[in-house]
C-alpha cells in the first residue's frame, strides 16, 4: 500500500500558464493538458511541456547565387511560437533544424529568381516578404506546428571584392533618383507658372478683340449716324468734319498755326514758352526774347519800327498842319 501511494503522489505535477503539456500513453499521443495542477500515472504517461507563448528567434546568414548569376550575402532573423504543441512534439525530432532547412530553402528559392541590384536596393521588402510566406507554407507541409511571427532582411551585401564597386553604383543611382526628383520638383514649379501666363495673355487678347471690336461697331454707328446728317446738309457737314480732324490732328502739339493772308508768310507761335514765360511773371525782357522763337521777334521787332514810322510821319504832318 505504501508503495502505491508513493507511486500515486509522483503523479501529480503543475502546469504553468504559458505551458501545455502533451501527454503520451506507451509512446502514443493521449491528449494535450491545460495549466493547474494535473495528475497522470507515472511510468505509464509521459508528458512534455510546451512552451506556447514565449517567441522564439533564429538568425540566419548564407552566401548565394542570384538570377543574373552574381553571389549575394543576405542575413535574415525569423521570430516564430509554437501553435500546435502536438505536432511541434511528435511531426519533427529537431524542431530549429527543421525551421533552419526550411528558411534556406526559402531564401535560396527567391534570391535565386531575383537580381542582384534588386536585393541590395529596392528590393528587400519584397525579398522579406517573398520569403516569409514561402518559408510558411513550408513549415505547414511538414506540419512542424511552428507560425512565423515576422521576418526580417537585416543586411544585403555584395562580396568583399566588389563591394567598393557596387557601393559606387548604388550611389549613382541614389543622385540618378535625386536628379529626376529635382527635375519633377522644377517642373511642377514651372508648368504651373506657364499656363497662368498663358491663359492671361489669353485673356488680354481676348479683351483686345472685344475692346477693338467695340470700337470698329462704334465707329460704323457713328459714321452711319453722320451719314444721314451730311446727306441732308453736305456743305455743313464737311467744314464740321474738317474742324474735327484738325482739332484732333493738333490736340497733341504744342504749336499753333494762324492763317494769314496769301502775301504775307506763314507765322508760327510757340505757345508753351510764351505761356511758361508768362506764368513766371516775366521776370526780365531779355529774358523774354531769349525763349521767343528768333524769326517771331524780328517780325515783331519790323512791325514796331513800322508801326513807329507811320506814327511820326503822322506826328510829322500835324506839326506842318499846326504850323
């Protein structure tokens, strides 16, 4: 009786709460048993604990062969728990080989169907997440109960040989990509700048049209509405026409022309330096014939000494009378 008892207590044991424990009955799968205290007969079950919830890692770094048949070295770490505590105890004898062969196999499957300058630049995430279902659906065929939490490509890299080489080229691309965006960045300043000047000059001609157009209907209204006046009355009409054109052909000069009599010259005054002369207050005589036109004063000068000569030779006379 002792004995059984001792060989009843040693039965007992706990199961923690991140744990499951797998129970095998002769080396065969009885059942999977949750946390707290179980009990299972001793030397007849064997039961192993499972840790289910703790997130396990593997770093990994080969050395491969790429499409265009350059050898590329790619380092990459997975982050994986345990699912299926079953099948992660009895489908596989070394569960992180397994995950091991399977993350190569992976890796070497879509390095070698991408090019080497896709790895090293643009094409990591790609090359991460390639990997990273391939390499699940591969623990899923062995049935390794293992699910891959993430993956991550943490290097690429040329070997050492070329690695000055390659870091060359990467660099020319990089200003390659800085000068395109460049390039966008001034056009979209530009363009835009473009197409308002465009569309104003647009706009300005258009209204030059309409404004030109206006005034070419304004001036058959107006010419219609003079043509009816000047059937009427012909002669009235032209001298009007006449004293408008003159009017408007000297509205912009600062001379004035006086008509004369056929035998005396034409007499040319300039009025802006007579009235500027005058509303300084005719400062001086000299002053005065300095801004006078030459040919003006001498035909004043010859008036007066004429004017003067017919007054004395009138004085002149009525003295004689008087005598």
């Amino acid at each position: 009786m002792v004995a059984l008892a001792i060989w009843a207590a040693t039965g007992f044991y706990l199961v923690d709460q991140s744990e499951r424990g797998v129970v095998l009955r002769f080396g065969k799968f009885q059942e999977i048993v949750t946390p707290g205290l179980q009990w299972n007969p001793p030397l007849i079950d064997d039961v192993r604990m499972v840790n289910v919830t703790r997130v396990r890692s593997l770093t990994q770094t080969q050395s491969m062969l790429t499409q265009d048949e350059n050898i590329v070295s790619v380092e990459m770490s997975a982050q994986y728990q345990v699912a299926d505590p079953r099948s992660y105890v009895l489908n596989v004898r070394n569960s992180e080989l397994s995950l091991e062969n399977a993350l190569d196999s992976a890796l070497r499957h879509v390095v070698g169907g991408t090019d080497m300058i896709e790895i090293l630049t643009s094409g990591r995430e790609i090359l991460g997440s390639s990997v990273s279902s391939r390499l699940q659906s591969y623990l899923d065929d062995y049935g390794t109960g293992i699910l891959l939490q993430t993956l991550n490509v943490e290097s690429t890299a040329p070997p050492d040989a070329v690695v000055d080489a390659f870091d060359d080229v990467i660099r020319a691309r990089e200003d390659r990509q800085r000068t395109i965006n460049q390039g966008i960045a001034y056009a979209n300043a530009i363009i835009p700048e473009a197409q308002g000047q465009a569309q104003r000059l647009v706009e300005q001609g258009q209204g030059y049209r309409e404004s030109v157009v206006a005034e070419a209907e304004g001036q058959v209204n107006r010419f219609n509405a003079l043509l009816g006046q000047y059937e009427q009355n012909p002669s009235i009409m032209r001298e009007r026409l006449y004293l408008d054109a003159l009017s408007e052909v000297f509205a912009n000069t600062s001379k004035v022309m006086v008509d004369v009599s056929e035998s005396s010259p034409l007499m040319v005054l300039p009025l802006d330096r007579l009235s500027g002369a005058a509303t300084s207050g005719a400062s001086s005589q000299a002053g005065n014939d300095d801004e006078l036109d030459p040919r003006v004063l001498e035909r004043m000068r010859s008036s007066q000494s004429s004017s003067n000569s017919n007054s004395n030779s009138s004085n002149s006379g009525i003295r004689r009378e008087g005598r």
